[in-house]
C-alpha cells in the first residue's frame, strides 16, 4: 500500500485510515459531519495526492488531447482549465478528467482519478502516434484541497498570488508558503469554494506547505478533511463519482455530462460517431438525482422500482445528506421516470421506501 507525503501527518492527527486506490488514506478525523459541517460554513484540507498527473508536451499535444476528450480543449488559454473525460470505443467513459493549459497549444497537464492512472496512461498512449512527450508525474506530485468559503482568505497570507479573485477554474503558478512553482488551482470536488495547490516534494516542501496552512488556519479553524466528508459534500452538489456514477459501461449523456460532449468540435475524439447516433436517436436512461420522501437511506447498487414494482433502475451513490437531514442519492432511471418531481421506489431490504426526483444540485 503506498503513501502519500502526508500519511505521518494524518496518523499523528489521530485520522482513520483505509485503503483507497492502493494508498493508505484518511477516511474520517473528528466525524464526517462534524468534517462536513467545516467545509460547508468555514474551511477543510484535504490531501488528494493520490490522484494521478500526466504531463502532455509538444507541438501535437493539443491534437493528441482534442482525440481522446469529449470537451473542446482547443478554447483553453493559458492559466485555464477544463472538466473532461475520456470515451471507450463503446461511448463508456474511461475516466473523468480536468485538462489544465499550462502552456497555450504544448504544454498540458492532465489530472486523472488515483484508481484509473494506469489504464488512462495505456489509453492515451495508444493514440500518441504524434510524438507526444508524456510524462507521468503522479508519484512526484502533492495535490491538496483547501475548501470552503473562507479557504481563500485563510491562505491569501502564504502567497503573492491574487486568490481571492481566482476565477473558477482557472490556475496560476507562484510562491506558496515559501516554496516555488506551486500550480494554485480553482477548482475542487466540493462546491464550496476554495482552492487546489500542486506541486513537487522536493526539499522538504510538502511539510513546510502542510505545517504552514495549519499554522495559519488552525486559530481560524481549519481542519483536516477525510475522504469520507469529501465523498458527502461531492453527493450534495450531485458531482459523479467514477466507478459508482460513471464508468467504461455508461455514456456522457447518460451521465448527464453532454455538456462536456462537443460533438461538433472540429477534431473527432473517440466514439463520437456512438454518442452522435445515440444523441439522435434518444438516450433511455439517465442519471438523476432524487431524495427521499420516506425514512430510509439509499446505497449503491440498491434497486429503483416503480408504482407497480417493476426494476426501473439502480442506485449509484446515495447517503444521509448532513447538510441537509434528509436521505439523497443519484440513480439510472429509465427515461420515463426521469422528469422532476416523479415518484420512484428505493428497494431498501426488500421493502420499496418512497422518493423523489429532484434537480441537482441539492444544496
């Protein structure tokens, strides 16, 4: 099982830990409401080292990622960044991505899902037949997440940078905390503002960058985040989740990711020609997000009948929203049971519990 630069870190903080995507992670440090509740109304960091980074270079780096991604990397500028995926040969979704333009037309960094680095490393390599220079620097790389509505202004004191006035997703490379080259990233998995800082632990920078946000946000009551309330702030904003929401086996328009879709961007990226046919011809099902009208709570996999009974789908994520004290969840559902507002049935222990279809996100 691998570490990451802080895993000492969260051990000594007294973290629960578990395996995830091959590292050893927190999961949970004072409660997951209690770390939910911080983020919401103040602000969390996160360590997320475990996600992968691909480093795209060359002259032929736009075209290799125009090839595989479904969004239209061509509009990026320098400094901005872009939610993606990548597509199978079937119209699956290999992994969702954020493409960041790092250099206008040959210098791209690709972050991927920690659980997907080798199988999207083999699928882009398949389509580099351009000479692309790639590098994987995913084990190089410290990725933390600071977020909250207060993230911000708790670190604007440890850079030159100007993150108060970061707009969303775009990123800017300066000091942080006294260490060089650090990416300040506006994006997140939270939706509750903040930020994401990359950069190399090399000479000791990932203590000074951990030991330094602390220092700094402890007294404004910063806490450490475990994946656990990260896994519950992403549900209430309705965000996918790879491997539960989304996978090689279901669509960007199913998923609800069509407008991440450019269909008529002017390079074709893989299984366009699929997505295209099944734009024309009608998805027949869709993810939705729903809450619960009766007492219970949803969990992956767990079956969404209707009135009369009949399998009408499947639960992907679902949870007892803390801010929010009710029970929510996102499912595929037949295109007949999508619209708002439509009952549906939850099978929790063989018993159907009443829910509703509602519009994300639910906060």
């Amino acid at each position: 099982m691998k570490s990451t630069a802080f895993t000492q870190k969260h051990i000594a903080l007294g973290a629960k830990m578990a395996p995830f995507a091959g590292y050893n992670m927190p999961i949970s440090y004072s409660g997951i409401n209690d770390e939910h509740a911080a983020v919401r109304n103040n602000a969390g960091i996160f360590d997320v080292s475990h996600m992968g980074e691909f480093m795209l270079k060359g002259p032929n780096a736009l075209d290799l990622i125009q090839r595989v991604t479904t969004n239209d990397a061509s509009k990026l500028t320098n400094g901005k960044a872009q939610y993606s995926c990548l597509t199978n040969e079937n119209g699956g979704i290999v992994d969702d991505l954020i493409v960041y333009c790092i250099e206008e037309n040959s210098v791209y960094m690709l972050v991927v899902n920690a659980s997907n680095i080798e199988k999207d490393w083999n699928w882009i390599s398949k389509f580099n037949t351009q000479g692309v220079e790639m590098e994987n620097i995913s084990d190089k790389t410290c990725l933390l997440a600071i977020q909250g509505p207060n993230a911000c202004k708790i670190l604007q004191a440890l850079t030159d940078t100007d993150i108060m006035n970061l707009k969303y997703y775009t990123f800017a490379k300066g000091t942080f905390a006294g260490v060089e080259d650090v990416i300040i990233s506006a994006t997140g998995y939270t939706g509750a503002g903040g930020v994401e800082i990359y950069f190399e632990d090399a000479n000791g920078a990932a203590d000074k960058i951990w030991d330094a946000i602390f220092e700094t946000g402890a007294p404004q009551g910063l806490k450490p985040i475990g994946l656990g309330a990260r896994d519950t702030l992403r549900l209430e904003m309705g965000y996918c989740l790879y491997g539960n929401d989304i996978d090689d086996t279901t669509s960007p328009l199913e998923g609800g990711l069509a407008w991440i879709t450019k269909l008529n961007k002017e390079t074709p990226f893989t299984a366009r020609e699929i997505l295209m046919n099944q734009k024309t011809a009608g998805i027949t099902r869709k993810l939705v997000g729903f809450e619960m009208i009766e007492r219970g709570i949803p969990r992956h996999d767990y079956l969404v009948k209707d009135a009369a009974g009949n399998t009408i789908g499947k639960v992907t994520s679902g949870t007892q929203a803390p801010s929010l004290g009710k029970a929510i969840g996102l499912a595929y559902v037949a295109l007949p049971h999508a619209a708002l507002d439509a009952e549906i049935f939850i099978d929790i222990r063989n018993s159907p519990v009443k829910a509703k279809v509602v519009k994300c996100p639910f906060v």
